[in-house]
C-alpha cells in the first residue's frame, strides 16, 4: 500500500492538489493510495500527540493509521523559507520512535513558486527519512515554478524547461518498482 502525505496544513493548498494528481496517476496504473493530508492534523497535536503522549492522542492515531500498512509513502512537500513546512517536522516528531517510517521507501517531491524546486526541503528530508530508518528513493521530483506549470490539478505549460508530467510518471515508476 501507498500512502501519499500531502505536507502542509495550509487550506486550498497546490500541495493537496499535486497530491491528487500523484493519486490519480497510480490508479491508473492499477495501485491503490490513499492521501494522508496535514491539514487534518488535530488542532492542539503538537501537545496532545508528542513526547510523553506520544500514541495516546485518538486524533492523531486515526489519521496515521494508513502509515502502519503502507510499505511506500509519497512526500509532497512546499517549499516554505528555503526549507518544509514546521508541520512536517512536527507531525514526524509525533510518530513512534523509531517504528514509525522505518524500514518504508519515500519519495519526495517537492513544489515551489521560485527556481529551486525546494532543494533544500527534499534535501533535508531526506536525511531526517534517512536517520529514521526509512529508504529514501533517489529520484526526487522537485518543481520550481509550479504556479507556472500546474492549475486546476492539472500541469500546464509542460515545455522543454519543465516535463513535469514525464518526471511524476518516472517518478512513480521507481516507486512501484521498489
């Protein structure tokens, strides 16, 4: 099973809407995923789901419960000050330790309005999957200037500079070939 984490709470987000796409493209290659999206986090989780509560919030089990069965998860995260989303980091922090995501292949992709395609996010991603035991996928699927090349859940303006749609779906094929 695969579980796409669409990284950041924010509403409306092109975050929720990239992971869709990523949704709709394994199923139509046959795979099932679902969309753990972190805007559905409990409001308070940051104090009622870590440290010594750690396991112990009925919000925050429920909405991690896909992870348990996913062997794959799919990272989409934005790119915020030059690096993720807190929420990211905090949502990882709540997970058990070390069982979490380890032993699971990640693949990140990473979205931003700016020419680096969130390089850096993915990059420090990486090393946090990496430490916590979970396989990180070497192809990273980083958009820059996304809000030029993807509207409505779709992408758009698919040129010679971006090819999106050919690095989701070789992206996707590493995946299911793990």
């Amino acid at each position: 099973m695969i579980t796409i984490i669409s990284g950041t709470n924010r509403q409306d987000s092109v975050t929720y809407q990239m992971a869709l796409l990523y949704q709709r493209k394994l199923k139509e290659k046959g795979f099932h995923a679902s969309i753990l999206d972190l805007k559905e986090l409990p409001h308070d989780f940051a104090f009622s789901a870590l440290y010594e509560n750690t396991g112990k919030s009925e919000g925050f089990n429920r909405l991690i419960s896909p992870l348990k069965d996913s062997t794959k998860l799919i990272l989409v995260t934005p790119e915020y000050n030059g690096s993720f989303p807190g929420v990211i980091k905090t949502f990882l922090d709540g997970l058990q330790f070390p069982n979490g995501v380890k032993g699971k292949m990640v693949a990140l992709v990473g979205l931003s309005s700016g020419s680096q395609g969130a390089v850096l996010a993915t990059s420090h991603l990486a090393d946090i999957f990496g430490y916590l035991g979970a396989t990180v996928l070497p192809l990273r699927a980083r958009m820059p200037f996304i809000d030029k090349h993807f509207q409505n859940g779709e992408i758009i303006n698919d040129n010679e500079y971006a090819k999106y749609n050919d690095l989701i779906d070789l992206q996707i094929a590493n995946i299911i070939a793990f």
